[in-house]
C-alpha cells in the first residue's frame, strides 16, 4: 500500500516529522506524509528501536488502533500501529502509522506494550483475528471470538464468510 | 494455516480460603452482552479479567463483501445508541478515497445529527447510571426524555434508531419543513429537564457519596492507557477530536470542551451533563448559521475508490472513534479497521476495579460508558 508523497500542500509540521526518519537510513521508510497522517515502513528487527523514537523523542504517547492487513499475493501480512499524541506539543489530531510486514508463514514481531501500554489489547485483538504473534506479549489468546473457536484467523483472506459473494 | 495460540486465560483458577472468583456477566451485567471475572477478598475487588466479544459479528468482516454504500448499515448495528457517529468516519476515509467533497449544508446537517446522536447517547448512559446508582426516578426520566430526541432525529432521518442517515457525498436528505421550529422547542425542554435531573440527581448526597473519589484514574494513567472521550476529559486532559483535528464545521462554531481534576467517577458523570449542554448549543448554531444548496453529492452505488488507505476519526458519544480503510482500488474497502471508544476505554476497567470495593463496581463500569457492542464489532 506505499503510495508516494503527495503534492506540495503537505505542512510543514508533517514534513519535519517525516524527515526526522531520515536518520534511521534504510530502517525506516516514509509512505506518504499527508495533512495530519504520516506512515512509515519498517522492518520488524526495528519496530522497537523505532517505536521508542516515536514515543521518546517525537512524544507520541498512545497507540490508537492497531490494523493487520492480509496480502495472500505477496504472502504477507502488515501489521499497522497507529499512534496519536495527547501531550505533545501541536501534535494533536496528527496520526503516526508504523507499518510493518512480516511473511505469512511467520508472521511473528516483537510486542510493543512495554513502549506504548495503550497497545495491550489492540495486539491482543490482531493477534487472534490476523494470526500475528506478539512475542513478548504476556497473554495472546482468546479474546473477541468464541473459546471453541477452531478455524483459521478471520480477516485473513482465505477465510470466507460463508453464504457471500466474493470479497475485494 | 493454522497459527498456534496460547491456551485462553479465563479458566477460573483455584483459588485460596479468603478469596472468591465471581463472573460477572455475559447476560446482559447492566447494558450489553459482556462478561468480567472478578477476584474479590472480602469486599474488596483483587483482580479483574474483562472477557469482550460476545456480541462480535465481524463487522469488520463483512465491509470486505460489501460495496461503501452496502457498508452503512452493517456498520450502524455496531453502535445503536450512536449510529451516526460510527458512519460518519467511515464516510469520511470512503470519500477521501473517491476524491469526493461534499457540500457545506451537507456538513452542518452532520453535525446537528450527530450532535443530537450524541444526547440520545448520553441519555441512555444517564439512565443506566441512575439505576445503577439505585435511583430508579433517574431511569425513568432520561429514557423517557430521550424519546422526544428520537423522535426529532426520526423527522430528519426517517426511521428511529437506524436512519443510515450520512452517507458518502453527503447526507440521505435536508431538513423537512418545521424541523428548525421544533428543535428550539425540544431544545428548551431539554435544558429545563437538564436543571430537573441536577436539582434530582446531580447535586444528591447519595449520587455523591456513591461517586466523588471512586474508580480515581489519574491524568497520566489516562494518557498511558489510550483512553478516550469523556473518560478522558474526566481525567483532566482537554482532548476531543472535535477541537484537535476538526472536521465538517467544528472550527466554526463555539463549544466548551468540560474537564475536571478530580478524575474519579463523579467528574466522568459530571462531563456527560456538560455534554449535552454543549451539543444543544452546538445544533442551535448550526441552525442557524446552515446555507441553503444541496446535501449530497453524487456517489453511485458501484464507485470505486482509488487504491491507498485512509484514516479518519471523529468524537463520537463515547469518544474518538476511528476507520482505518485501506482500497486496492475496487467498489469495495479490501480492509476496514475500526478503533472503537467503548474498546479503547475497556483497558481502564481492570485497572479501576482493582482495589475497589464490590459496591462501587457497577458505578465504575458504567461510568466508562462500555458499549459491549460498540467494542465487539
């Protein structure tokens, strides 16, 4: 889903937070920086090294949402933090995305909760839904779905709801 | 592919002579299919293990299957007491995808659906608070209070609880004939009953005892735990999506954002009240300062949306409510998260709970205003 920077009507505030990335070199890609959203790409070796810049330096302080996306062509998942800030200084309103693929057959990636607590159950709930593990992670498991539960994970692609027409 | 996933962590485990697991839920615990296992010592709650998901139906899911129109009403079932506030984000992300603007009466009328939604809402929780409380008088009168708002909304929507009423490129209607007339009608009424339920409930030293100082969430925890909404602005910090990243004509109009510093469950009531104070003065300006021209522009059945992603919020009743939508470029969204508030604030219950006495459990609970189908999608 990396899409290019776009336009020139882009603020300067996001500007200066995506070139705050240029220091992590190759660690860390800027997707596209619009008004208020900015999301960056990394590697799962450096989510946590990035993840702490983004709470320690940058002042995000919350994670909003946490989305894993499934991408069966590419056998790969993406796991998308959201952060927002409360305290930061002019950053209100603004979201931080941190994307980070990993291969469906191994789609595992350090927890972030020590870095960011407010991530707890959003991990919780990809986990189960997406089938990523969050190593590190004192309680992955059953949380929204049934306890009997015993198909694949059900935003994954190849899980179909049964009775529909193909999905997108 | 089947991915290996640790054992669950809700099995009762033994427990000592002086302690005692309890289950509370999932038939329906005061509002909404939910269950929490509570350790109790004594009197006093040792450990909390909420257990959502109940009343998932896959929301999420099924927005894939759908076109963006489709999506509205499965959408809206998600959050019955805030319908118009669930859609409004995902409009949004629809219409930042489809390059689509909207016209400004479109806006304003959002706003005053919204607006009201978010009485109806507070209503409801005013309710439950009541009873919760042992104060059935304020059961009954918010409830009864809030169908005069639902009918209001019934006239601008069309239906009573479920009127799909924004969708992407605007909104489905204008406002029928007489509407303004008898909003100002309803309005006033609400603020003499406002003055009622303070006078009643507000200002009565059981509502007091029973909630100054209790389930205490201090600023900074608030900020750590990612919570929202009026929790929050109960805890002493002024956010709301409204004022931090407006949308429609947020910036246009005035409102106070309430805070409190006493972050206990008292304040979290107390913000609630303000709230609709606030809303109504928010829907009178709208009224009032709305252009004429048209509500929506056209979005077909069938549109695609360029391929991108897109992430929108809004403050809904229970607070910032957000869609993360991602398009490959079809008719329909190839990924549609939502970061509910009742979700968001759930991670507050347990660390509410522990240390509280059995008593307080249920004024704690509500007063986070958990939507259990809100937070299962």
């Amino acid at each position: 889903m990396a899409e290019s920077a776009t336009g020139t009507d882009v603020p300067s505030r996001e500007q200066s937070i995506s070139s705050e990335f240029s220091q992590f070199g190759e660690k860390a890609k800027v997707a596209f920086t619009k008004k208020n959203r900015l999301k960056v790409m990394v590697r799962r070796e450096d989510l946590v090294d990035i993840a702490t810049f983004v709470r320690q330096k940058l002042m995000f302080d919350h994670c909003t949402n946490v989305t894993g996306t499934d991408f069966p062509k590419e056998k790969e998942l993406e796991i998308t933090y959201h952060f927002g800030s409360t305290d930061g200084a002019g950053l209100r309103g603004m979201i931080l995305s941190l994307a980070c693929r990993v291969p469906s057959g191994d789609p595992t990636l350090p927890s972030l909760i020590s870095i960011f607590p407010s991530a707890d159950y959003h991990e919780r709930e990809t986990a189960e839904m997406i089938g990523a593990i969050f190593t590190g992670h004192p309680k992955l498991g059953r949380f929204m779905l049934p306890e009997d539960w015993s198909d694949i994970p059900p935003m994954l692609k190849a899980y179909r709801l049964p009775g529909r027409l193909e999905a997108e | 592919m089947s991915i290996p996933l640790p054992s669950s962590g809700l099995l009762t485990e033994p427990i000592s002579e002086d302690k005692l697991t309890v289950s509370i839920g999932p038939q329906h615990p005061g509002a909404g299919h939910f269950r929490f296992m509570i350790t109790v010592e004594g009197d006093t709650i040792t450990d909390c293990v909420p257990d959502p998901g109940y009343v998932h139906r896959g929301a999420e899911k099924q927005t894939e299957y759908r076109n963006y129109v489709q999506s509205i009403p499965v959408l809206e079932r998600s959050s019955l007491t805030d319908v118009t506030n669930i859609i409004m984000p995902f409009c949004m992300a629809a219409e930042e995808l489809m390059g689509v603007q909207i016209p400004p009466r479109a806006k304003y009328l959002r706003m005053i659906m919204s607006e009201n939604q978010r009485i109806i809402s507070h209503l409801y929780w005013l309710g439950i608070q009541g009873i919760f409380l042992g104060h059935s008088t304020m059961f009954m009168w918010p409830l009864g209070d809030r169908d005069v708002l639902i009918d209001l909304g019934q006239m601008l929507g069309g239906a009573r609880i479920t009127y799909s009423y924004v969708i992407p490129g605007g909104v489905r209607n204008d406002l029928p004939s007489g509407f303004k007339d008898k909003a100002f009608k309803v309005y006033d009424y609400l603020e003499s009953r406002l003055k009622d339920y303070e006078r009643m409930f507000f200002s009565h030293p059981l509502f007091l005892k029973r909630t100054r100082g209790v389930g205490v969430l201090p600023r900074d925890e608030a900020i750590k735990l990612g919570v929202v909404g009026p929790v929050l602005r109960a805890s002493d910090v002024r956010s709301d999506v409204r004022i931090d990243e407006p949308y429609n004509f947020y910036d246009e109009v005035d409102f106070e954002v309430p805070t409190f510093k006493e972050c206990d469950t008292y304040a979290r009531c107390m913000v609630h009240l303000i709230e609709m104070r606030q809303s109504m003065r928010i829907i009178r300006q709208c009224l009032e300062k709305m252009p004429q021209g048209p509500v929506r522009t056209k979005v077909t059945m069938t549109q695609r949306a360029a391929a991108g992603e897109a992430y929108s919020q809004v403050e809904a009743s229970r607070g910032a409510m957000s869609f993360h939508v991602i398009s490959t470029g079809g008719p329909k969204p190839y990924r549609t998260k939502i970061s509910v508030p009742s979700f968001r604030n759930l991670i507050a219950l347990p660390r509410l709970l522990i240390g509280s006495h059995v008593a307080d459990m249920p004024a704690i609970y509500w007063s986070l205003d958990y939507w259990p189908v809100e937070a299962d999608r």
